[in-house]
C-alpha cells in the first residue's frame, strides 16, 4: 500500500513539474529567431540615400517612428522629431494593450550592434530578445533584400540624435503570449531590377505593407480578401474603413488609369496641394501617410500600379467614413 501511495506521490510531483515548466516556457520563452548576425554595415552615400528614399516614403519607418500632428489630414511629420518614436498605439485604438514606436535615433540605438537592429527590423525581436508589437510590419521586412535593409540600417544611423525616452510597452494576456510565438526568421528575397516592373512593383508593395490596411482584419488579415479593402480603423471622430484597391471594375480601382493612380499620390506632395486642417475629435481624417509616399519616385509608383493590376479581384463596397460610429466587438 505504501509502494503505491509513493509511486502516486511521484506521477503527481511529476505532473506538477511538467505543467509547471510548460507554463513557464511560454511565459519566459525567447522568440525562437536565433542570434542576432555577426555583421558590420558599412555606412557608405548610396546607402545612406536609399535608405532614407526607404525609410521615409516606401518602407515609411519614420511615419510611425517620429512625431506626426494629427491637427493635419494624413498626420504630417512633425520637423525636428524624425526617428524620436513615442507614437502611442493603445486600447481605444483596438490595440491589445498599450505600444509605443521606440526612439530609433543613435541616442537610443547607438549601442546596438549592426545584427541586432537587423533583426529588430526583419523578424520583430529586440536586443534583449523579447518580441515586438506586429504593428510594426517586420514580418514584410523580412521578405525585403537584405542589401535594402543594410540601406535603412546606414540611414538611422546617420540621423541626428534626438534624447527621448519612450514609455515601456504593455501587452494584455493572452495577447502577451501570442506575441512570442509570431517573430520568425526573416526569409529575404532578392530585389528584382526596376527594369522588371511586375516584379519591382510587388516587391514595393510588400515593403510598403499596402496590404496590411487594405485588407478585411479580424485579429489577423482574413486570407482570400487581399487588397479589398474592408479593414476598420476606430478613430476619435468615428469608423474609417479601408477602400478596396484591387482590380475590379465596380468596387475597386480597376477604372483608375496609371495616370490619375500617380496623380493621387502626387497632389499631396505638389506645390499647389494645401494641408487640410481637421478636429480629430469629429473629423474625417485618413491615416494612410499619402505624404510620405506621394515622394515615392513616379516610375515606382507606376510599378506599384502596374503589381495591383494583376492581384485577384475582390467584388466589396466600402463606406470610408462612418461619423460618430464604433467599430462592432466580435
Ligand atoms: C506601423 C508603425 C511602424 C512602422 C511602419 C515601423 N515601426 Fe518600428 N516599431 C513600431 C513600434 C510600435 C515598436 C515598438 C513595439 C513594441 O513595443 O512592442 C517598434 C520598434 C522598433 C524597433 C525596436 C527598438 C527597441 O528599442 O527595441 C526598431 C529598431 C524599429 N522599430 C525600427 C523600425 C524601422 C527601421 C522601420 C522601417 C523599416 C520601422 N521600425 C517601421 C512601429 C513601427
Ligand atoms: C495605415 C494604413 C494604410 C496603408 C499602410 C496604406 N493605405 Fe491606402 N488607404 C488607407 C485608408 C484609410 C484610405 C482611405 C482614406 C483616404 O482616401 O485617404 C486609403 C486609400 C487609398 C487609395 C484611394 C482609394 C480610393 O478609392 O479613393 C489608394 C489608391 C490606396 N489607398 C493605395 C494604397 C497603396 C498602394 C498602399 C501601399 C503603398 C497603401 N494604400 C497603404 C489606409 C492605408
């Protein structure tokens, strides 16, 4: 009788050990990405110029990583703040838990080594090894040419510094879990040549992120639905909902010419276009930084345009802006 009450007493120790650890794996597991590469970026002109081209009007870092004034329509670049971070994304935004963009200026990044911010920027995990936010796009990151990120790498380190300290990050359970099992190795691909516009306007496409708004969102982008539109964005004034940017004809921009395409892009950022100032309280306000990329290069915007001629139709109407609405709770 002893030998079975021992035996019992055992299997329960044991259990408990295992559950235990299981729980604690979770919970204190690093992101499984490896180590941060043993590398060193040389900072040379040509990089430090196609990084800033990346950073400000394609892969549009600065756009969340500065401080933006939202009294404007799109929410332009406040001057002097480029790369200071502290841009908060929280609840009543429909985040899960309170995020700030973090200082990426060398008075915060200049003790990181070249692999870490590498793998900061392509599979979301930080110097200590703990994982970042999703809202920051690494996982499109990951995809881009390894040269492309080198580029951005020498950009922020050749911004001035600005000292500012930003709020630590506070993710709400179970989301707090989720987070650590999303970052994956970065798997790079190689950049097609401008020359081959399909190619060179998917490629743009995926650093820009274009898909991670225009897409219908429950937690996660809902697979089939790509570039149609129908994602929802609470802001103070009311629901902003993403237009359907495929090819089709009634309900997307399959009408639009490569021309008026370009032309939208560029009236915010020509010498005529006046900024629209807005109550966020009430307002329509659009959060797509249409500044930042209406400096893309015209022949890049044309590759894009070109890219999202050949994505699936998608058949969905979109109301941009519903005043004084909230977004439904699932
Ligand atoms: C849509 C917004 C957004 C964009 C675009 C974005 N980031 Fe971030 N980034 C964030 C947020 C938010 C965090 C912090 C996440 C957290 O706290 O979990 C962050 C964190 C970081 C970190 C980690 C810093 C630290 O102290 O741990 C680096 C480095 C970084 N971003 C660089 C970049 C670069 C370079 C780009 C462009 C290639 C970029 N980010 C684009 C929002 C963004
Ligand atoms: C942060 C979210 C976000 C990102 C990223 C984003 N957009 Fe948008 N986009 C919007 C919203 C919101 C609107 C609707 C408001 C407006 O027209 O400004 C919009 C409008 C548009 C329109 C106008 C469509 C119409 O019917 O009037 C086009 C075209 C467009 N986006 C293309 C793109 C492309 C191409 C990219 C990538 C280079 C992109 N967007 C990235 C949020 C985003």
């Amino acid at each position: 009788m002893r030998k079975v009450f021992k035996v019992l007493l055992i299997l329960l120790v044991v259990i408990v050990v295992l559950v235990g650890g299981l729980a604690s794996y979770v919970k204190f597991a690093k992101p499984d990405v490896g180590a941060a590469q043993d590398i060193k970026v040389e900072i040379t002109p040509e990089r430090v110029a196609r990084g800033e081209y990346l950073a400000n009007c394609v892969t549009v870092c600065m756009d969340c990583h500065s401080k933006r004034d939202w009294s404007t329509n799109t929410g332009p670049l406040v001057p002097g703040t480029l790369g200071q971070g502290g841009e908060r994304f929280d609840r009543a935004l429909g985040f899960p838990g309170v995020f700030y963009s973090r200082n990426i200026t060398p008075a915060h990044l200049k003790d990181w080594t070249d692999g870490e911010i590498l793998r900061a920027i392509t599979t979301g995990v930080d110097r200590k090894g703990e994982p970042l936010m999703p809202v920051m796009p690494y996982v499109y990151y990951g995809k881009m040419d390894t040269e492309d990120i080198y580029s951005i790498i020498a950009y922020i380190r050749s911004l001035p510094e600005i000292k500012n300290e930003v709020p630590a990050p506070e993710a709400d359970f179970p989301f707090s879990m989720i987070m650590r099992i999303i970052p994956k190795a970065a798997a790079p691909e190689k950049k097609p040549t401008e020359g081959d516009t399909l190619a060179y306007g998917k490629y743009l496409v995926n650093a820009a992120g274009c898909v991670e708004c225009h897409t219908k969102w429950d937690k996660k982008l809902i697979a089939g639905t790509e570039f149609g539109g129908g994602r929802q964005f609470q802001l103070p004034g009311g629901v902003l909902t993403t237009p359907n940017i495929s090819p089709d004809m009634e309900t997307g921009i399959g009408a639009w010419t490569k021309e008026a395409f370009i032309r939208r892009f560029k009236s915010y950022v020509d010498s005529t276009y006046i900024p629209v100032k807005v109550n966020m309280a009430k307002d329509f306000v659009s959060i797509m930084p249409w500044t930042m990329y209406g400096n893309m290069k015209e022949s890049d915007l044309a590759a894009i345009y070109t890219y999202l001629r050949t994505v699936p139709k998608q058949v969905n109407t979109v109301t941009k802006w519903q005043p004084g609405a909230l977004v439904a709770k699932k």
